[in-house]
C-alpha cells in the first residue's frame, strides 16, 4: 500500500479530496495537514516512507513557491504533487523546476485527478513512462521555452521565428504529446521526463 500525504488548509476541499481519494484508490493510504508546519511534523513521524505528497502552494503559514522550496529542502527525494487554484503556466513550470513531480489545477476532473496520481505513483516507484511520439529538434526547442513560461511572442523571439510557425510547431507537440493545452503539455513533458532545455525524453 502506498502512502500520500494530502496538505491544504482548506477543511472542505480537503476532506472531500481525502474522500475522493479512498473511494478511487482504496489502495492508497491517506494522511491530511492543514499547514506546512503540520505536514513537516506528520513526515518526521512516519514510520511507513511516504510515496507522494500533494501540496497546495497557498496555506495559511506558507504562501507561493517557498511552500514547495521549504518542503523540499527538508526533504529532496519525496515526489510533490502540487496542487492550485492558478492556471499560470509560468508558475506550473517554475515549480517543476523546482522539483516537483507534477503540477495540477484544482479545476480538473475528478478522473483527470485520478490518472495523474496513478501515472506520478508509477514514474516514482521507478515504472518507465509511456514514450510519446518522438519531437523534432525544433519542436524540442520551442517545448523547452514553453517549460520556462515563454509566451508565444517571446518563442518567437528567441528562435527568430513566425508566430504562426510557433503555432504551428505547439499545434504538432499537442498532437504528440496527446494534451490539448499548454498546461497539459508542461504536465506531460514531466511525466516523459523531458527538461525545460528540451533534452531527455522521446527523440
């Protein structure tokens, strides 16, 4: 049985999430924080490892990324989920940077919610992810700046390019990688292990 740790200091959304969580993966053991001080203590405690945590960047004594910075400082090898209310891109990929293992909105589906713990479990139990189709240097090149939050203006800038061949270059990654949005593109990127320079993964 594997143990994730679900942090948010909303009582409401935690608990439903918690509920959620038992319903669609009986297997899974559930354990809940309310703050970041409050989780840090639960992990020390731990006598089981813990597999995956799922942390909300916006709790009530740590806000933005220094919520994933501290946690990971304290400890590196323990796979983050992070979870938020935001869909920017650049922070999705600024916090993937910063290590964690995936990045989700809380407005997803349930179901979506669900594959990605599965897919995020597997990779980090060691289990090789799926290979997407394989990208072309250039496409490589414009997922890399896409990782890094780049707009499709400053893309174009960077690799002197149209802003329709941008278009075009994002429409083939999409179809690629199987997403139909930029987010969903960082997201998979992750999962195949690709980095923000547009190396490792499927070539």
């Amino acid at each position: 049985m594997k143990t994730l740790v679900l942090v948010d200091d909303h009582v409401m959304f935690r608990e439903g999430m918690s509920l959620l969580l038992r319903q669609r993966l009986p297997e899974l053991r559930v354990l809940e924080a309310g703050s970041l001080h409050l989780a840090l203590r639960l992990l020390e405690r731990q006598r089981q490892p813990v597999d995956l945590v799922m942390l909300d960047l916006e709790l009530r004594d740590s806000r933005g990324l220094a919520t994933l910075d501290r946690l990971r400082g304290d400890w590196p090898r323990l796979p983050v989920l992070v979870v938020s209310g935001s869909l920017d891109e650049s922070l999705a990929g600024e916090a993937l940077r910063r290590g964690a293992s995936c990045f989700l909105s809380k407005s997803v589906g349930s179901d979506r919610l669900i594959e990605t713990l599965r897919r995020t479990l597997l990779v980090d139990a060691g289990e090789a992810p799926e290979r997407a189709e394989p990208l072309s240097d250039r496409q490589q090149e414009v997922l890399g700046l896409l990782l890094e939050g780049k707009s499709n203006k400053l893309i174009c800038r960077e690799l002197d390019l149209s802003e329709a061949t941008v278009k075009s270059h994002l429409q083939a990654i999409f179809r690629k990688l199987e997403v139909s949005s930029r987010t969903q593109a960082v997201l998979a990127a992750v999962r195949l292990g690709l980095s923000p320079d547009g190396s490792g993964g499927p070539r």
